[in-house]
C-alpha cells in the first residue's frame, strides 16, 4: 500500500489550506518556505460569498473567495475557495423589489426597504399583505433564453407571517416552473415543493441574522413564455394579513444557481486560477475534495483542472480532468486521448473526493467518494507514453466551462500511486 | 488545552510580507505606520497622529489572502477600545466583524481565548479569535474623548502555530540578570540598572513528518532573527513575552534515538521590560 508523505507532495490548496497554513495554496506539504509559491486569481468582476459569521461577503475584482459552508453534519461552517464560471443575472431587479419591475399580482400591500440585509446593507424589503381580501403578491418578469431547466435562488426571512411562498411562473402556460413553501418555526424554515409545482428545492443555506437562502431548480422552463418571479408574503389564503422578508432574488440561464448576484453585478466574469507547476510529467495523483454546485452544466467542456493546455485549454500534452455525463481524466498527448472515467452521479452540494492515479506509463485511474462515503474505483484505462514535458508549466483551476466548485482541497503529488484511503491518511496525519 | 502558542508571522510587517501595504487614517512624522511592526520596543517608536479624539484607523492590504487567527499589541500602547475587521473589497462594502473589545486593563491570569484578551505581566496585550482569511485587515480605535488620541508600538496579526508539548525541560521563567557591575577592592559589588531577561530553550519532538513540515515556515521566520511572541501556555496567556533567536547553529534534526525531527530552538527575550 503505497504511503504518501510530504516529500511526495508537490501542491496543496484549497479552503482547508487557507485556515491551516495561511493561505490558500503552499507548496509541498507545507508553509516551508518564505519565498512564497503563489496563485495566480483572475475574475473580471466582483463577486460574492458568506464569511465565517455566516453573513455575505463581497470580494472585489481578482480577489479569491473563502467561502464557508455549513457542515450539515457538525453543524460548523468550513472554509472552501469559491470557483466559479461565468453568470449572467436574469432578475431585473433582484433587489429593488419597489421598482416598477414588480408589479402587484392582486391586493392590497406594502413593500417597505430599507430593512437589514445578509450583507450588512439596508436592502432588504419587507413585503406585507394588509388586504384580509385577496392573497397579496408581487411579480417580475425572467427573460429566459433557451428551454429547460433554469437555477433560482432567493433570500427570505420570517416576518409575522407563519408562511412565505416563492415562485417561478410561467404565467403563459399557467404552470409554476419553481414553487417553494417555507413554513416558519421561531424563524427557522422547513420547505417543500408547493403542490402542483415543478422544480426541485436544491438547498437552503442558513445566512446570519434570520436569513436563509433558498436554492432550486426550475423545470420545463419555456424562454418564449412569459416567465415570472413571484414572491408571496403569507400563504394562498386571502384573508392573511401578515408580511415576510425578501432580499436578492436570482435566476440564471444554467441549470444549477451560483453565488448571489446583486444589482451591480448582472454578470459574474469566469475564475480561473493559475499555479506554477514546473514539473515534468511523470507518475503523479492528484486529490480534490470539493463539493458539487453544478459542474455537470456544461458538459464535456468544463475543466476542474488541467495541467499544460495552455491559457485556452487547446495546448498538448496536458491532462485534465472534465464531467461528461461523468467525471473522467483526459491525457492528451499530440492529439491522442487517453481517458480514465468513473461512474457515479454527485448530487448537488454533496460532498466530492476525487482522485486521479496516472502511472509512469501513463495508465490512469480515477477513484470517487460521495459525502464520506465507501469510494467507488473507475477501471484503469488509457497508457500512453508519457511526454517529456507538458504543454506549458502550470497547474489550472477551473476557468473553463460552467465549473462550479467550492474547493475544500487539492493535492497534487508525485511518484506514488495511493488510494483513497492513502490520502485520506495523509490529510488526518497533516 | 495547556499548550504553547507561538506568533511569529506578521501581516503588518513589511519585512516578512514585502508586498503588504499600511495606511493609516493619520500618520505624524517620526511617528509613522510602519513603526508598529518594525520590531523595536521602546514606547518612543510608535504610531500615533496629530488630530485629537477622532477615530484613528489602520489598515493592511495583502497580497493574497491570509489567515490569521491571534493579535498582539505591545506593552506602551494607549488604545482603550480596538475593533479589528476584515474585507475582500478594501472596505467598500461592510466589513467582516471579527471583535469590538474593550482592552483589560490590569494584568490577571487568563486564557488567549478569553473575550476581552489577556494583559501580560509585562503590560502587552493578545487575544487568540476563530481563523479569518481575507485579503484586507483594519484595525479601528474609536474617539477616545477630548484631549486624548491613540498610540500603538507594536502590533502582530498572524497565523500562529500550536506545535504541541513542548520538549522537557522548558521553563519559560528562566532568566539572566543583565547588569554591569564592578566589584570594589572589599569585595562588594557596584552594580548599573539591571534587567531581568528571560532565556532558555524551546524543545521540539514532532511527532511526524507533517507535523514538521507545518513548523518548518514560523521556525524559518524565527530563523531570520524575526521576534516571536511565546505564550507558554495557552491558558495563562498573561505570562507571554517576546523573543528573538541566539546566534549559534540550532535548529531541529533527526537523532538516532528517535525517528522524527526534533531540536532546541534557543531563544533570549527580545527588549525586555526595564524596572
């Protein structure tokens, strides 16, 4: 059983880096040395996240992110490195719910800003339905384009209302594409699917101070339908007259939802990340555990990572590792692929280990572990000879393609051929 | 926990970190920013500005994004109140709180963890929060009242490392009187101001090949003569002090007698108190 130990290892990075040695990517082991091997972080944009207290976050232009997520498990919040694609906002104003944007479905009620919000603003509303004859709602108009499955997401909080409900309407069609209810307990929510609507709800996040974001899929989207964002502060009883929170409304022309996009930031520009990587190809693993927020969008053409391919992901030799229907490693050498994939579906937000073995012969093998659990080892397939060197000398993190990954960590080694259990191992003892 | 702590990474010195940058809300001449971590001691080399009671700031733009996870001030600071935050867009948007304290102002025993820090005996202050990583730090002191403005020596925020039980014998008391004296022809001796300076040995017995990996970059820093704050035990922060390394070859090695690297690192308190 091959043992990994730091003189094996090339790079780390990732979230769990951050907190344990300083920052999000070190050479070999660890911190060893002053003169320091750094990431090279582009993002044209702004961008946003949730910080360890549990509250967003904005990072500006080029500046990585660490994301905290909250351990379903521990219930602690753990550090990861926010990696994400290109995301184009479809909510005119997902802030301003008091824009002419929204108009009112039916009733009579208030929209109230100003409120407090998960981001230390005042941009919050709070939205109240003061006609105990009609259901109050109001509504916004999602330009989609292209038909299926679209990513939504929401911020609420509990007001006085017991019940808040939150839509995506195809108003042509009469059918709710997206619909969640959230029954409210001491501020705390359960949701479910409204009945009769499509969609799934993906997750729902817990943000400091009473916030909670609700993340989802909406189904069977029809772009050439009048295709509304409903936001409904009480249940669909007409003589309720109670009020609930909202704030950043969100819909994306993707299937999975990403990271809040505010009204300054229609269009979230692609991460990449650079590490030098001046090695020449031999055997090596490389080890990320991250957790899947949507990579399978985009099939066949995302990158979690790549080694060589050059800035356009078009150079030979290189090796990367893509999701077409599934993970799999990809050796290109001068236009011959070789390719080692593994079987198994992540859901979204599960918890992903994936290891990547190529030999000195260039035989490739990827191992899979979902959320802790028993790995599952894809069959060994594709030697080659290995080149003498790759394309260029860097080591690429996301940056092409629809990745979305909160990375927890990365380890890039060498020589050695582990298991999963290998690495987990090293993790522990580090 | 019982266990040492060492702070050695600092994010506010423009030594250790090159591509960090200060800025204050004020700065006077010959009391400039930079001072607070420039690694003299004396109360005369501080940061302090002109404008009386007024909120002073200090901010440290990094080059990438850092964890850090313990804060330091030096003994001489006039600082009643400090707010320490953390951003990812130079403060354009509202900060990330890490603490609003009102420092302790008498020296008792207390853990680094505690809520309010630890004043150590020697008249520093240091508080141990849950790891941040961000790219902008800020220090903020609010107005203190009329008349009266902020002055801070030394300041570390950093990463600290925990390496574990530190080798036998460690005594983190034991001291050298530093004095001149001459002794008189009937055999008494004259003696000058003397100080007690604290020396000894930290003794480390990693206990596997990673745990040495992690400790090879602070013992690098301590390597370059950088001052480290000790704080023998985590939960008696108040017997913290500062120290620089002795000259002579150290550092840690493997010994046949044991399979993973272990060593002294000697050390001699750096500008102890004068009293």
């Amino acid at each position: 059983m091959p043992e990994i130990r730091p003189q094996h290892v090339l790079l780390q990075a990732g979230g769990e880096i951050a907190a344990r040695f300083g920052a999000f990517v070190i050479p070999g082991a660890g911190r060893q040395l002053i003169e320091e091997f750094k990431e090279a972080h582009t993002r044209a944009s702004i961008a946003t996240f949730q910080n360890r207290d549990g509250r967003g976050q904005v990072a500006a232009v080029d500046k990585p992110r660490p994301h905290w997520i909250r351990n379903a498990g521990s219930g602690l919040f753990e550090p990861y490195w926010w990696l994400e694609s290109l995301r184009a906002q479809l909510v005119p104003d997902p802030e301003n719910f008091g824009a002419a944007g929204w108009t009112t479905v039916a009733g009579t009620g208030t929209r109230t800003g100003g409120q407090a919000d998960p981001f230390g603003g005042t941009s919050a509303y709070l939205i109240a339905d003061t006609d105990a004859a009609n259901v109050f709602q109001i509504q916004e108009i999602v330009a989609f384009t292209g038909d299926g499955t679209k990513g939504v997401a929401i911020f609420v909080k509990a007001g006085s209302s017991g019940e808040t409900n939150v839509r995506l309407r195809d108003t042509t069609a009469g059918a709710d594409r997206f619909g969640v209810k959230v029954t409210w307990t001491a501020g705390v929510p359960t949701t479910a699917v409204i009945g009769g609507a499509g969609g799934a709800i993906l997750a729902v996040e817990p943000w400091g101070n009473g916030w909670y974001r609700i993340l989802g899929n909406a189904t069977g989207v029809v772009a050439a339908n009048t295709n509304q964002f409903i936001l409904t502060p009480t249940n669909f009883t007409a003589s309720s007259v109670a009020d609930s929170y909202f704030f950043g409304a969100n819909a994306w022309n993707a299937l999975y939802p990403s990271s809040y996009q505010g009204p300054t930031l229609a269009t979230k520009q692609l991460e990449s990340v650079v590490l030098p990587f001046p090695y020449a190809p031999e055997a090596l693993f490389v080890y990320m555990k991250f957790r899947e927020r949507g990579n399978a969008d985009g099939v066949g053409v995302s990158r979690l990572w790549r080694i060589g391919s050059n800035a356009d992901g078009l150079g030979t030799p290189a090796l990367y590792v893509t999701y077409n229907t599934q993970y799999g490693t990809r050796l290109n050498v001068g236009g011959n692929i070789t390719s080692g994939v593994i079987a198994g579906t992540p859901a979204y937000d599960d918890i992903v280990e994936l290891l990547v073995t190529m030999a000195a012969n260039g035989l490739m093998q990827c191992t899979l572990a979902l959320n802790g659990g028993a790995p599952s080892v894809g069959t060994a397939a594709g030697a080659q000879t290995l080149p003498a060197a790759w394309s260029d000398a860097n080591f690429y993190l996301a940056g092409m393609g629809a990745v979305l990954t909160p990375l927890a960590r990365l380890i890039v080694g060498r020589s050695v051929q582990p298991s999963l259990a290998d690495v987990q191992s090293y993790i522990a003892a580090s | 926990m019982s266990d040492p702590v060492l702070l050695i990474e600092n994010h506010l010195s423009i030594t250790q970190f090159g591509l960090h940058v200060l800025t204050p809300s004020e700065e006077a001449t010959g009391t400039e920013a930079y001072r607070v971590a420039d690694g003299r001691r004396s109360p005369l080399d501080r940061w302090t500005g002109v404008t009386l009671n007024v909120e002073y700031s200090l901010k440290w733009a990094m080059d990438r994004p850092r964890a850090a996870d313990v804060i330091w001030c030096d003994r001489g600071y006039v600082c009643p109140r400090l707010i320490l935050e953390y951003s990812d867009d130079n403060f354009a948007t509202p900060a990330q709180a890490v603490f609003d304290i009102t420092l302790p102002t008498a020296s008792m025993p207390g853990s680094i963890d505690s809520a309010f820090g630890v004043r150590t005996e020697e008249g520093c202050w240091i508080k141990r929060f849950p790891v941040r990583t961000a790219s902008y730090g800020r220090i903020r002191i609010p107005a203190m009242g009329a008349g009266l403005k902020p002055s801070i020596v030394g300041l570390m925020v950093g990463l600290s490392w925990t390496p574990g039980p530190l080798r036998r014998p460690f005594g983190p008391d034991r001291n050298a009187l530093v004095v001149n004296e001459t002794p008189t022809d009937s055999g008494w001796l004259g003696r000058g101001r003397a100080v007690k300076r604290r020396e000894g040995s930290l003794g480390f017995m990693t206990t596997s090949e990673c745990d040495y990996a992690l400790g090879r970059y602070h013992i690098d820093h301590f390597d370059r003569g950088r001052p480290m704050v000790i704080v023998p035990n985590d939960e008696q922060a108040e017997r913290s002090f500062v120290a620089v390394r002795q000259p002579p070859v150290h550092g840690l090695s493997r010994e046949p007698s044991y399979y993973y690297e272990q060593g002294e690192l000697p050390y001699v308190e750096w500008e102890p108190r004068r009293r």
